[in-house]
C-alpha cells in the first residue's frame, strides 16, 4: 500500500510540472496480475520502456518516467517480479531476477506483453525505444537479442553478460551502455566482451565508461550515486533518445 501512496503522490507533483498525469496500470501476462506505470504528454509522443532494476517497479522509476515525460516522451514503467511483489531483502531480491535469468522465454514475454500494455494504452510503439536500470539493463539486452521491432536499446549499469547459446544477429536498433569504471558487479572485462560481440555482430553502438563511477550510480539517494556520472549519462540518453526516435 505505501507503494502506491508514494506513486500517487509523485503522481500530483509531476501532474502540475509537465501537464500529464501518470497512471499505474494493471495488466495480465498469461494469466498472472502486473501493476505497471504509464505517462504520456500526448497521443503522437515517441515511446520509451522502461525496465527497472531488482528491488522491482519503485518510485525510482516512476521518477525517471516523469522525467522523460517532461522532455516529451511517452513512457510505460513495466513490471516483471508481479502484483504487489516489491523485494527488499536482497535474498528476495535475487529469488526473483534469478528465476527470470533461469527463464528467459518468460522475461522476453513478460516484456512482449508490456508493449502490448502500452500499445493498448495508445503508446506509439513503432517508434520506441527501451532503456533499464542494473538488472533491468540485462532485461534489456535480452530484448535485444530477441529481435524486438524498438529503434533504441539503452542500460544504466546494467548486466551485460550474453547467456549461452544467445548473439546479437537479430538486433535491430541501435545500442547505448553507460557503465561505471568502478562497477565491481559488472567488471570492465564484461564491458570489453561486449564491445567484441556487437562489433563483429554489425550491431550499431556506442559503449561509455564514467570514471570513479560505481554500480548503480544513477539511483538518487544511494550510497554509490555519483552526480557527475548521472547527469553526464542521462544528458547522452536523451541525447540518443532524440537522435534514434522521431518527433
């Protein structure tokens, strides 16, 4: 119940800023109950999905869907833990982002039936783009590889190990990784590999590194956020937002 206090409240701070007011939307994905978050300016917005990291849909992302709205996009915060599932133990945490990982026939439909939400919704999503956060950016790259329609696939510190079996053959959009030097979770090592792999895919990218950065350096708040890093890699995010998507 907090939960959709804290959305409701933000809800009335950002209607007044940005003239649209964000919704939280339940939807069904082969049969189970998902509670995501939509906002749009207006019916010919670009799109944007956005996938959040592994404490679940929070505030942080409705924060991050403002934001994007008030720069003109519109954008569905989608859900993949449940109804009500919003982890806080860290056990937890990695109980739910470990069954997807194990399951990625279920993560790629649980994102399928998120664009379908959000089309449903009115959301243009033949001119989208898709960015996550931490283990929502490993969701991403997932999409990715799936050969998802999306002009644009962004993460912030996010996982970017290719699980077995898996390539980038059938990407279609163009990639943006910002990651941290300091990110221990997710080493330069990772970040190099990937490099090669989209690089002799021909998958179009760019791959950036913020110095002194840790993971999970965009969360407001946190004990790992750095400023600098943040606004450096959401000025190249919407940078690459207005670049891909057309207006």
């Amino acid at each position: 119940m907090r939960y959709f206090i804290s959305i409701f409240l933000l809800l009335n701070v950002f209607t007044v800023a940005i003239g649209a007011q964000g919704t939280a939307v339940t939807y069904q994905v082969k049969g189970q109950s998902y509670e995501g978050y939509y906002i749009s300016p207006s019916d010919q917005a670009p799109f944007v999905l956005l996938i959040h990291d592994w404490d679940g849909l929070t505030d942080y992302e409705v924060k991050r869907a403002n934001m994007l709205a008030e720069l003109g996009y519109s954008v569905f915060a989608l859900d993949l833990f449940g109804a009500g599932v919003r982890p806080t133990k860290v056990t937890d945490k990695r109980q739910h982002t470990g069954e997807l990982y194990k399951n990625r026939e279920k993560m790629r439909a649980l994102m399928k039936g998120a664009l379908d939400t959000a089309k449903d919704k009115g959301a243009r999503i033949d001119n989208a783009a898709v960015v996550g956060y931490c283990f929502g950016g490993a969701a991403v790259l997932e999409l990715a590889r799936s050969g998802a329609d999306l002009k644009g696939f962004a993460t912030f510190h996010g996982g970017l190990k290719t699980p077995p079996g898996q390539n980038y053959t059938n990407t279609r959009g163009k990639i943006l990784i910002m990651h941290g030097s300091a990110d221990t979770a997710i080493t330069l090592d990772q970040f190099a590999d990937l490099a090669q792999e989209l690089e002799s895919s021909g998958v179009a990218h760019e791959l950036i590194t913020y110095g002194g950065a840790q993971h999970a350096f965009t969360v407001f708040g946190g004990n790992r956020y750095q400023e600098t890093a943040d606004k450096k890699s959401w000025k190249r995010f919407t940078e690459f937002l207005a670049d891909t998507l057309k207006n």
